[in-house]
C-alpha cells in the first residue's frame, strides 16, 4: 500500500492507490502541494507547525467558539480582519503542504501531477484525495473542482458536480447547522490567529459552497435532459442532507414544477412529496415556497397542476392546524381564479386540475381550525360544481359541501336538494367514484334530523337499486 493512515479516510480501498491506478502524466505539474514536494530537506525542515488540526469532521473540534458576551463582527471589522487571515490562511496552507511532502513524499508528487495534467477523471479523483486528507486544508482543491464544474462541456461538469457533492455532503458541511460567515462570527475584539483561520475557513467554506448551488442552480436550467434531471436530483440531495443556504436551493427546486418538459416537472413533485417526508419539519417551508410559486401571476395551468398535486401529498395531522389552513388558503385562491363568472367555471369542468384542487380543499377541511370563513365565501361555485356533468366533479364538490352544511345549518336543505338530485346522475352506476359517493349518502341520512327526508333518500335508493348493476345494488341497499 502507499503511505501511511490518510486523515479523513473511513474504510474502502485507499484513495491514493485508487489515484495511482488512474494516473496519467502530460508535463510538469503546479500547485501548492506540488511545490512542497519539490522543496529541500532544509525549507522542510524549516517549515512552521501548522496551527489548525489534520481532521474530517473539522466542526468536531471545537475550534471556534464564541467569545463570552461579544458581538457580531460586522461587515467592517470582517473586513479589516479578512485581510489577516489570508495571511494565515496562507502560511497555514504552506506549512500542510510542506507536511504532506514530509509524509507522504513521491505521493503527493503524483497526486500533484495528475491534478495539473491529468485527465478529467484522474483530477477530479486526485482533488478528492486531497481533500479527504484534512478538511481544514481542502479549501484550494475545492476551489479547483468549482472552477471545473462552471465550464460549459456537459459531461465535465456533470462528473465535477459528483465529486462537489460528495465531498460537501460527506465530508465538509456540518450535519446540524448552517456555516457562519465571518462578519456574524463573534470572536472578540483581538481573536487568536487559530480562531480567526477557522472562522475565515468557515467563511470561504460558504461562499464556495454558494458557487457550487450556483453551478448546480444554472445546470437545473439546461436544455439537456439527463443534465437536467441531475441538476435537479443534485437540488433535493443538497437540501436533504445539509442545512445550508436552503433559502437558494429551495426556490431553485420549487421552480422547476413550471419546467417545460413534463418528466422534470413530475419529478420534481416526487422529489418535494420526499423531502417533506424525510424532514417533517420542512413542511411549512415547502409549503410557503410552493405557494409562493403557484400564486404568482403568469404561472401556466400545468406548473400549477404539479403544485397541486405536491400540497395533496402533504401529510397532515390534527397539530398542524396552521399548515392545513394555509393549504386551504392557497387551494380557495386557485379554485376562486377558476370560479370567477359561471362561464370560466364551466370551461373547468372538465380539466384535472379542477379535480385535483376539490380533492385538496376536502383533505385540508376536516385538520382546519376555522375553515367555515373560507369555505362559506365559495358556496356559488361549489355548488355548481355539484351539479356538474362530470360526475367525478359532482361527488368532490358534495363532499366539500356535506363539511359546509355542519358550519352552516341554513345550507342543509340546499345540500340535501343536489345531493339527491346526483342519485339520478347517468353516470352513476360506472362511476369509479361509486363508493366514495354512497359514503357521502350514507352519512348525510345517518346525521340527518329529518325522517321524512331520511324516507325519500331510502326511496330514492331502492328505485335506483332496481335498475341498476349487481355491484350498485348490493351497495345501496339498506
């Protein structure tokens, strides 16, 4: 094997053999670590003792903490700070450059080499070396993998933004907690040269990562389809599993439900029905962003359609009244655009969104804590929708309607009337909503407090029932 234990490495062949195995050199090589290799026995031992720790889960060490009672640092004392801890930043890069040449010797000439001129897939491997080695230090080579992932050829910046993923997701971004920037890092008014090199690390830690949601963010927008789709699965990788800068990748994603390619927009619904699922939590972000998205103007029938269909996905429970509430919200506002005149009413009879908005307004009715406000405001168009030709239409709208009649006992006659009337519906008997329709019946006669009108309902049923298909007879027979 080559070398000794390599900080960061957890199990799995040795990445150093794995470069060596794809190596490949073409002329002299350049960089920091490259440099250090090629230094004298003399500058090496001569070389100062790095200040900050040879470590993977470099929040672990605790390095940076708060100085008791101190302030932010502001913009304009990180300024005059930053200027310092390039300084240190530097020489601190010098010193583990010089470190790994002691150590690791004609290695670090090869990895060097492959990442000045090796091919694609040797640098992007030999970059990943490197940064397994220390997190602390991995700051240039994660710079050079940004700058492969921002060239335009596809298929390299498909294989840099592999490689951006799994060392920012793996490795350098904190489980629990987003990285601070300098300017809100509180370090005292003389901080110590080790805490402002983590604090500028942490720093240039964020931006880079910034530019890496940038890069994948751009790639989401591709007209290529596979680039596409893996830009967008990129979004919901980097929102799951990190905290950091959701307030960028979360819109980006959001975004996508209007993409013009009906594969990426369905995706992305799946991808949202995920993330809501893996992080409870989320629920109300996701669900602000995506109402932020649908309700804005010009947003096309189709993008609106994939949003629905996310928010009918949400699992909801009797402690999160506010989330059903601004569910309901956002369904009214979409059916209200639908239901201004009977005309435009009319033209949506028949469209699945429609069907999916009804069906979203009924799950969110029952988890509400005061529905009967918005719901009341909408009875015109429900109760057309009632009557509606389109029978899977009639029997969502009366489900909505039968939750309305408990808040408002003067709708009861006129509920009970459609409901009735939609006994006689032609397509009734085929209907693939047949049993979720004679549940609607069946509790609307059990609550009801009429027996006079509990009798014509039974009637009504038996007259059906004797001209109807096995199935609906032994249904809705008593």
């Amino acid at each position: 094997g080559k070398g000794g234990g390599k900080g960061g490495g957890k199990g799995g062949p040795d990445p150093w053999a794995v470069a060596e195995a794809r190596g490949s050199t073409k002329r002299e090589a350049a960089g920091t670590l490259a440099a250090a290799a090629n230094l004298s026995e003399e500058a090496l031992r001569r070389a100062p003792p790095m200040a900050l720790p040879v470590c993977s889960a470099w929040w672990e060490e605790g390095l940076v903490a708060a100085a008791s009672g101190a302030a932010p640092l502001g913009a304009s004392r990180a300024t005059e700070l930053r200027a310092r801890a390039e300084q240190l930043h530097e020489s601190e890069q010098q010193a583990f450059a010089a470190a790994q040449a002691k150590k690791h010797g004609s290695d670090a000439r090869f990895v060097a080499k492959l990442v000045a001129s090796g091919t694609i897939r040797d640098r992007l491997a030999a970059l990943q070396v490197q940064i397994q080695e220390s997190s602390f230090h991995a700051l240039p080579s994660v710079r050079q993998l940004v700058s492969l992932a921002q060239r335009p050829r596809p298929e390299i910046k498909l294989q840099a933004v592999e490689a951006l993923l799994a060392v920012f997701l793996r490795q350098l971004l904190p489980p629990d907690r987003p990285l601070v920037p300098l300017e809100k890092q509180r370090l005292g008014a003389s901080p110590s040269d080790r805490a402002l090199l983590c604090a500028h690390y942490e720093d240039r830690l964020k931006a880079l990562y910034g530019e890496a949601v940038a890069v994948v963010s751009a790639g989401a927008a591709s007209n290529l389809p596979h680039l596409k789709q893996r830009m967008v699965s990129g979004l919901h990788e980097m929102l799951s599993a990190r905290p950091e800068l959701e307030h960028s990748l979360l819109p980006a994603l959001v975004n996508k439900l209007g993409d013009p390619d009906k594969k990426v927009a369905s995706r992305v619904t799946h991808l949202l029905g995920q993330l809501s699922q893996s992080h409870p939590p989320m629920k109300p972000v996701l669900l602000a962003a995506v109402q932020r998205f649908v309700l804005r103007p010009n947003v096309g029938e189709r993008a609106q359609y994939y949003a629905t269909i996310f928010m009918n996905q949400l699992v909801l429970s009797r402690a999160e009244a506010p989330l059903a509430q601004t569910l309901l919200l956002v369904y009214l506002a979409l059916f209200a655009s639908r239901a201004k005149d009977a005309g435009a009413l009319k033209a949506a009879m028949d469209s699945r969104m429609l069907s999916a908005l009804l069906s979203g307004i009924h799950r969110a009715v029952p988890f509400c804590s005061a529905p009967a406000e918005l719901l009341l405001k909408q009875l015109g168009a429900l109760f057309r929708c009632a009557h509606a030709a389109n029978f899977s239409i009639t029997v969502q709208a009366l489900m909505i309607l039968s939750h309305a009649a408990r808040f408002d006992a003067s709708l009861t006659d006129r509920f009970y009337t459609a409901l009735y009337d939609a006994l006689l519906h032609p397509d009734l008997p085929a209907s693939a909503k047949l049993a979720l329709f004679l549940n609607v019946v069946y509790k609307a006669m059990k609550s009801d407090a009429s027996e006079l009108r509990r009798a014509a309902f039974a009637k009504r049923l038996l007259q059906l029932c004797a001209h109807a298909t096995p199935a609906l007879a032994f249904l809705g027979l008593p």
